[in-house]
C-alpha cells in the first residue's frame, strides 16, 4: 500500500480543569493530530505534544516540523506491506518518537480500517474491558485534594494516582490514604527527585501504594536501579522507557517492578507492543499511561491496554474527564467496574467529529504523494 496524503492538524482544545505536574501546567492539548489515506481508506493519530519541551524534549513546534519536513515525506515515498513495517521506514530519524507515533498510530488504524478489524484485534488484544483509574493534577491544598478525589471516585474510578513534587508528597499522600484505606493508590514524581531523596521517598512506603513512578531523571535507569533497592514501593518507569533496548536494560539492572507503556513516548504500537511482551516474558506488569489525549489518542490506547500484559489499570480515563467535548462524536464513558470497552469495529474505533475538528485547528499541512 502507498499513502496518497498525509493531514497534519496542530490543535488547541481546552480541559475541563488545569493539569499541573511537579514541572509544568496545561489549560488545554496542543496536540497533532494526523490523517492518513490510501485507497479510499482513512486512518487516524495522535502526537500528544504540548507548547514547551516538559515532559519530553517534544512540543507541538517539533512534531509537526519533524513530520512535515522527514517523516511524512518518508511515509509518502515507502511502499508499505503492513503498520509494523513504519518504525523501519523512520529508523533513520533519530528520537522525536512522539512526532513518529502519531503517523504511525493512523497507519495502524488504516490497516485495521482496511482489513476490516478492530485495532485491538490486530494489535493481539485479549480484554474486552480494559481498567482504568485517573491521574490527579497538583492541588492547592490538601482540602482541595480530597474534594477532588472524591469526586472522582464519585464518578466511579477505583484507581488514583496523586502527581507529586517535593512539598507536595507525603502529607498529601497520608491524608488520601487516611480518608481511603483501601483505596488502590499510586503516585508520580515526573522526574523531580535526586537519589539523595532516597531517604526521603521511604517515608511513602507505610502507605501502601502501588508504585512510586519516574522518581528521578527523565533519562536515568542506573540511579532507578539504585533507589529500588532503598524503598519498598515497587519503582514504576514512565520517562525513560523509550524503546524496547531501555526496557531491556531497566529489567537487567533491577531498575523497576513496574513499566508505564506510553506508545507516544515509545515512538509507536509496534515497539510498545515490544516492551509489553518482554516485560511479560520477564513477569513485570505494564500499565497504559496517558498524555491527557484527545478521542483520537485515547482509542489508540484502550486498543493497546487491551493486551494481556497490561494487569494495572491504566491513566485512561472517560473523555469527559479531560473534555467538555471532544474531536470525536464516540466519546468513551466509565463503566460501573472503572473500565472502559474496547471497540470491535473497525480500526480503533474513534469517529472523529470533523467540523469541532476544524473548529479546534490552530496550523494545519497537507502533503501529498508525488508533490
Ligand atoms: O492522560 O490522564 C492522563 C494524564 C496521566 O499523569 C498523567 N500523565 O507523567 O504520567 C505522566 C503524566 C504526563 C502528562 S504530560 C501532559
Ligand atoms: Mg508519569
């Protein structure tokens, strides 16, 4: 198959509420979403970017750059046999995995859309329902925490995950975990902490979380490694996990008992699905991650939280969680057992709302084969 025209929309769609993390604050996705088509079929992606290099060292100015001056051109030019033949057509383009991921994501849907399959199916998903729990932002107070906390769990969601920084973290945890004992719960440090907080951090240990995630530097695996061996909380991998070979040395090293699967951050299905099966393999659990994705995004990650691997519930929640509306008019909504149900239409399922689309559009490319 060769992709006639590739759609590249840079977008500015507002939360329902600021997120804030140890490092940054977000009113809203600056995502890029991607559409591809070849022979009358359409698939659909998501680069879930931002406006400034927090997260990852990629914004929206990057990705979409990156896609329309490289990757796009290279897609365009490549004869494609099947989804799992794109990380070999953009292995020579260094990093920018999330500027990858989304071209990727919508020749995936493609195919499954071609075919006549759910993206799930074709991923090698066995859920019908996949878990899901809800990432809290940074609160201004410890009241403000609970409040929100409960309105989630009044939602129905069953797992929660508290973003913390230093002077945000054990007394916030404590008050959660007092008010919630049974409560399934686990926080995120997004890489704020140095292995001399080792001490520190242990004093989370009494309160019974699932995991203590990306803890230290954006890039590190050797002091993870370290700090592992310091706290009881299993070590959770969310920032460093780029590519199957840093899941390998993160499980040689001892460096975590848990991996966050985001394929954004991963550059794509097919090498999250890597990760997800080694990690198997080595009796590690995996949980699907979230970068706040519009519709789009999000049906491309129930599809994969879908494989057998991922046994904790994920940072997926309902749209409406993130989006008094979104770019799709299939918005997923929680179930009363906190799950989400995988799509077994067609491709990953999302029926993209075009006009609010358009709405949303700040810059948008068009690149076309042959011109
Ligand atoms: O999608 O619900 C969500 C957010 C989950 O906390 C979440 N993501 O480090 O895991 C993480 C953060 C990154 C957010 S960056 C925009
Ligand atoms: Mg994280």
């Amino acid at each position: 198959m060769k992709i006639d025209r590739i759609e590249l929309r840079r977008i500015h769609m507002p939360y329902v509420r600021p997120f804030e993390t140890s490092g940054w604050r977000h009113e809203g996705s600056d995502a890029v979403i991607v559409r591809v088509d070849a022979d009358g079929a359409t698939g659909w992606g998501e680069s879930p970017v931002s406006d400034g290099p927090w997260y990852n060292e990629e914004t929206y100015h990057t990705a979409l750059m990156m896609q329309r001056e490289f990757l796009g051109p290279m897609l365009l030019e490549a004869e494609i046999a099947g989804p799992e033949d794109v990380r070999g057509i953009f292995k020579r383009v260094r990093a920018n995995r999330m500027a990858k991921a989304g071209l990727e994501f919508a020749v995936w849907d493609l195919f499954a859309r071609a075919k006549g399959v759910s993206l799930a199916e074709l991923l090698g998903g066995t859920r019908e329902e996949v878990a899901v729990g809800v990432s809290v932002p940074i609160q201004a107070s410890v009241g403000e925490l609970l409040d929100t906390v409960e309105g989630y769990l009044e939602d129905g969601y069953q797992r929660v995950k508290l973003k913390i920084k230093p002077g945000w973290d054990v007394q916030p945890t404590r008050a959660v975990r007092e008010r919630w004992p049974e409560l399934l719960l686990q926080v995120d440090g997004n890489s704020i902490y140095h292995l001399e907080d080792a001490e520190h951090l242990r004093q989370l240990d009494p309160f019974d979380l699932l995991l203590n995630e990306q803890p230290l530097d954006h890039d590190d695996i050797f002091d993870h490694a370290k700090l592992a061996k310091l706290i009881e909380t299993p070590v959770c991998l969310d920032e460093s996990i780029v590519s199957p070979d840093h899941a390998r040395w993160a499980l040689e090293l001892n460096a975590c008992g848990v991996i966050n699967v985001k394929p954004s951050r991963i550059g794509g299905l097919a090498d999250s699905v890597a990760v997800h099966d080694m990690c198997k393999e080595a009796g590690i659990p995996v949980w699907h991650g979230g970068m706040l994705e519009t519709g789009i995004g999000r049906a491309t990650s129930v599809a994969l939280a879908s494989l057998p691997n991922f046994t904790l519930p994920g940072d997926i929640s309902a749209n409406d969680r993130y989006y008094k509306r979104d770019i799709v008019s299939n918005p997923f909504t929680l179930n009363s057992n906190s799950t989400l149900t995988v799509p077994d239409g067609p491709g990953h399922g999302a029926v993209v709302d075009e006009a609010y689309l358009e709405e949303v559009t700040v810059d948008k490319v068009c690149l076309r084969r042959g011109s």
